[in-house]
C-alpha cells in the first residue's frame, strides 16, 4: 500500500487530481462556491442516513473544509463528539474555522484512533479519492463501536450527470486527458453494486441508494470558475482557463436558463451500514 498520509496538496504542481488535492486557495472557493451549488444539500441526507442522535461520537472521513462535520456538530449536542479527518491541509485551515469540531490531519486508510472509538463514521464524496478503499472501510469498522453505523456518499455514474458529462468532454477536446481527467476522477465510483460489495467486506445490512440532487451555479462563468479555481486545476493558467470558458459559454448553454442560471442533474449514491 502507498503511504495515504505523504498526499500532499497541488499547490504549485498540479499534481493529486485523482487524489482530491487542493491548493490552499483552492480550498477557499471551495468552501465559497463548492459547497452552496454542489455538496451542501447532501450533508441532511448523509446525516439523516446514519440516524445521528444527541450524544453521538461521530467521525466524518475526508472532512474537506467541514459541511458534514458542521452540521454534525449541531445534532450530536453538548455529550457528543464530532470528528473531522482529511489530509488536505488547505481544507483543515478553512474547516479550523469551526470551533466545537475536532479538526484532524490524516488518511482513511491509517485512521489515527483506538479501536472502538465512534458510534459513526460518514464520509461524503471523499472514498472515490483513497488510495486503498479496502483498507479505508477496515479501518471505518476498526474504529466503530459493535452497533456503529456507517455513511458513505459517492457521485452517481457520470453518464447519470450530464453538466459534468459535458464538461470533462470539453475538458478533453480543448486542453487533454490530464485536465479532463481531474474532473472525471469525483465519478469513479458511480457503480451502486461495487459499492455495496465493498462495504459489504467489513459490513453487515448493506444498503445502497441513488438519490436525486441537482448542481446549481449562478452563471457559466461561475460554474467555470468554481471547477477549476476551485478543485485540483486551480492552477491552470489565464490563457488555458479564458480559452474554456469561451468555448463553455457557446457549448454548455443547454444547461442555462433565460436568466443565465445553470443547473442540472447531479444524483448521488447513499450506501448505509452496520457495524461488525
Ligand atoms: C470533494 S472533497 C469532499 C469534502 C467534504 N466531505 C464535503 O462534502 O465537502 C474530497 C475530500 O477527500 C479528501 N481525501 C482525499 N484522499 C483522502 C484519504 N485518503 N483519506 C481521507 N480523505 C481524503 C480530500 O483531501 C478532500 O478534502
């Protein structure tokens, strides 16, 4: 196995794309612009799937800059304890803004806790980007209490979202495989039946779900903006990035209302778990 805790963030290289690895300033519009059009509206559902209750200990896995653990925070109340784990440090010093929140660096697959230690783990569009997601859900099971219960959320296939669909197209054709690829990395894992088989290794009552959502931008121009300042080609440079949102805004206009507003399907895979 490779050493999941060495990642290290893009800064100046552009390099971690199929790691899920930001620059600091990349965090930054993420957690602006990232979070109200895409991953927001997932955290109720995630927490909803684990059935999070007052005094819980929960631990959210690959944390980024915080929504799920945020929110956590507010349902386990005053007896509980809320986890966040990544190994991004651009994301933590953005999440490190929520007091109350355990902030910690870390991999999935060397989670940095005794045995036994919550009674759930979540973890929301990280897993597609772990290194070894066997090991990732020993070492969830390793962690939880007997009756733990665990949350994964993965992007739903790509074939299933076609705003993304048509931008890693574009990606493609106008800048090559390494750019497109970095944003085709977040769907790789929109298979519901190998999802489900992989919990399934560590994991009893399996249940996997795909579940509607929508992206939602303000304009083209802030669709493109948050893709790529926003997520692992935040280094791209003017030229590159003022050739695709020219091309983006003749290409992706299906995808806008008269008002200029973009959205489109973005479905999810919700898999629930037992522990033990
Ligand atoms: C798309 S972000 C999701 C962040 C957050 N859960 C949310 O919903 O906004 C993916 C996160 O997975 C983290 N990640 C990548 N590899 C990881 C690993 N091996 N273990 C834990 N987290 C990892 C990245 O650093 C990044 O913060």
């Amino acid at each position: 196995m490779s050493d999941p805790t060495s990642i290290q963030p893009n800064a100046d290289t552009g390099s971690g794309a199929d790691r899920g690895q930001v620059a600091a300033s990349a965090a930054e519009i993420y957690e602006a612009f990232f979070l109200p059009a895409l991953f927001d509206q997932w955290v109720g559902p995630v927490l909803d799937a684990a059935g999070v209750m007052e005094g819980d200990q929960l631990l959210d896995i690959g944390c980024g800059t915080g929504a799920v653990a945020r929110e956590a925070l507010t349902r386990v109340g005053a007896d509980g304890r809320v986890v966040g784990l990544d190994p991004n440090d651009g994301m933590l010093a953005v999440a490190r803004r929520t007091r109350g929140v355990e902030w910690r660096t870390g991999a999935a697959e060397d989670l940095p806790f005794e045995d036994l230690t919550f009674d759930v783990a979540v973890s929301q569009f990280a897993m597609m980007f772990f290194t070894d997601r066997e090991q990732a859900v020993r070492e969830m099971n390793r962690v939880l209490q007997p009756k733990g219960r665990v949350v994964i959320a993965t992007w739903a296939s790509l074939s299933d979202t076609p705003g993304y669909a048509a931008v890693v197209d574009l990606l493609d054709r106008l800048l090559g495989r390494d750019a497109c690829d970095a944003l085709r990395a977040p769907y790789n894992m929109g298979d519901k039946g190998e999802l489900g088989d992989l919990l399934t290794t560590e994991f009893s009552n399996v249940r996997v779900t795909q579940v509607e959502g929508t992206a939602r931008f303000d304009s083209i121009e802030d669709w493109v903006h948050t893709d790529i300042r926003g997520w692992t080609l935040s280094d791209m440079s003017d030229e590159d990035y003022n050739r695709l949102l020219a091309a983006a805004k003749t290409e992706l206009t299906q995808f806008t209302a008269q008002s200029g507003k973009v959205s489109f399907p973005a479905p999810a895979l919700i898999a629930v778990g037992g522990g033990h």
